[in-house]
C-alpha cells in the first residue's frame, strides 16, 4: 500500500430526490479515523486487495445487508456498498457525532461482510 493510498474509500450517492447535509464530511472524518486502525493491524496483508471501496447509498427504505461486489485486480481494490433509507440520514444530519456513527456503522457491516467472504482478520473500529 502506498504511502498516499486509503485502505478504506468511502463515498455516497441518493438512489431517490434528497440529500443529507453533512454526509461528505463525515465519510471523510471516518476515513481518516480508520486508516490507522487498519494499517497497523495487517488486516489486508493476506486479501488480494489493498482498498475497500464502499459507496453509501440513500434511499427510500434500507438494507440491513452490504453488498460485496467485483475484485478490480488491476487496481488490487474491493468493491462494496450499503444502502441506507433516507429519512434515518436527514434525522441526524445536523448532528456531526451521529452521522459519523451511521457511517461508521455501515463501515463495519461492510468489513464484517467482507470478512466472512474472505477470512480477513477481524478491524475493531
């Protein structure tokens, strides 16, 4: 992994009509929360990828599993995504602390997801 690189990207799309204020940020600040957590535990030293690429997605109702996608080998990255419904994001929009532990949740559902299709060792984030 080079120097420059985040083991985890994070970023957000609405599926229907609305935004939640403040999203962009918190999948920044949780980024950056992260990238040491999983740097210094290894956890992708053995994976046949070096990133995990989430995409959050809003729309009218959630989905309680992620979905793993394709293994880009040319990029060595993973791709995944959780959908969330709308409403529970513009109900917290404003409060910076919870917004983050939604990102943050959807996170680790993703990682424990990828951990059971894959044997990677556990991230406590």
């Amino acid at each position: 992994m080079s120097a420059n690189s985040f083991p985890i990207v994070i970023g957000g799309v609405g599926l229907v009509k609305g935004r939640i204020k403040n999203f962009g940020t918190a999948m920044v600040a949780v980024c950056n929360e992260v990238r040491p957590l999983i740097e210094e535990s290894d956890a992708f030293s053995e994976m046949p990828f070096d990133e995990v690429n989430l995409v959050i997605r809003w729309a009218d109702e959630g989905k309680e599993q992620p979905e793993i996608g394709p293994l880009r080998k040319n990029t060595r990255s993973l791709e995944a995504a959780t959908t969330i419904a709308l409403k529970d994001g513009k109900a917290i929009e404003n409060d910076d602390a919870s917004l983050a532990g939604l990102v943050k949740s959807e996170l680790r559902k993703t990682l424990e997801a990828i951990e059971e299709k894959y044997g990677m060792c556990h991230i406590d984030i």
